[in-house]
C-alpha cells in the first residue's frame, strides 16, 4: 500500500500530469495506454482514498513552489540564461492568470488552478499568483480551492468512465 501512495505522490507533483493524471492511475484497473506507445498499470484503488492521497500532494506541492520562488529564485537571476528563460515563462503565466484576477480576485486563481485545461494547474497558478503579486496567504487559500476543484473534476470524470 506504501508503494502506490508514493506512486501517486510522485505522479500527482510532476508538471504537466498533476492530479489530472494520478487521479485516473489510481482508480483505473487495467492499463492504460498513454501516446507515443507508452502505457501505464491502473491500480484499482478505491476512489476516495486515491482522490484524498493526490489532492493532498497537489495542494502541498502548490505551496512549496510558491516558497521556492520566493525564496531562491533571486539567487538565480544572477545567472543571464536563467534570467531570460525565467522572465519568459513569468511573463507567459502572468498573461494567463491575469484576466481571471482581475475579474475574480483570488478566486481567480483557484479557478485557473481548479479548472483542468492545458497550461493550467499548480504549478502554473502558483508562478502566476508569484508574478502578479499575490500574497502566500491568499495563494495557499486559493491553492486549496483549486485542487479541490481540480481533484473533484478528474474524480467525477475517471469514476464516470470507469462506470461505463
């Protein structure tokens, strides 16, 4: 049981898949066939237990990329390449999570955070929140909000898939 809760955590924080992915990997029995031939094994765990496991890590990797952006990313602005790529993809996120501030305050960035589209989740949300200025407050609030959402969305949508 260890093996598939450290399963789901590593898969829940890595960028891009997040809880989008874990969710369906934990509920899911069977494989599941993923692009360029790849597949993965379901585990076939119980849906409440797999949603609580990768809302949790998602909610917790939230925050310390916002701690880690305040904290160290100084540091490596000293560093011209990293400044540039960093700076590109500050200003990318900014431009996304902007809008949904500016017409919804925090709850803007739950939503970004909360709605599983491409380009959205924690990782983005929490360098978008950095960006604009949000404080680590307002962003662990929203954070919360976001992954629920997002956990509730993906458990819905897998439960349901796996019903048919």
């Amino acid at each position: 049981m260890l093996k598939e809760i450290a399963i789901l955590v590593v898969l829940t924080m890595m960028p891009v898949l997040e809880l989008r992915f874990s969710i369906p990997v934990g509920i899911l029995g069977g494989t599941i066939n993923l692009p360029f031939g790849h597949s993965i094994s379901g585990m076939g765990m119980s849906w409440p237990f797999v949603f609580a496991i990768c809302v949790v890590a998602n909610f917790i990797i939230g925050i310390i990329i916002y701690f880690f952006l305040d904290k160290i990313v100084h540091l490596f602005l000293r560093f011209r390449w990293f400044a540039r790529f960093y700076h590109k993809i500050l200003e990318r996120a900014q431009k996304k999570i902007q809008k949904s501030v500016d017409k919804y305050g925090e709850i803007g960035v739950a939503l970004f955070i909360g709605v599983p589209l491409p380009g959205s989740g924690v990782y983005t949300g929490a360098l978008g929140a950095y960006a604009i200025g949000l404080s680590m407050k307002k962003f662990i609030i929203a954070d919360l909000i976001g992954v629920v959402i997002a956990g509730i969305i993906v458990t819905i949508m897998t439960v349901g898939v796996h019903l048919l």
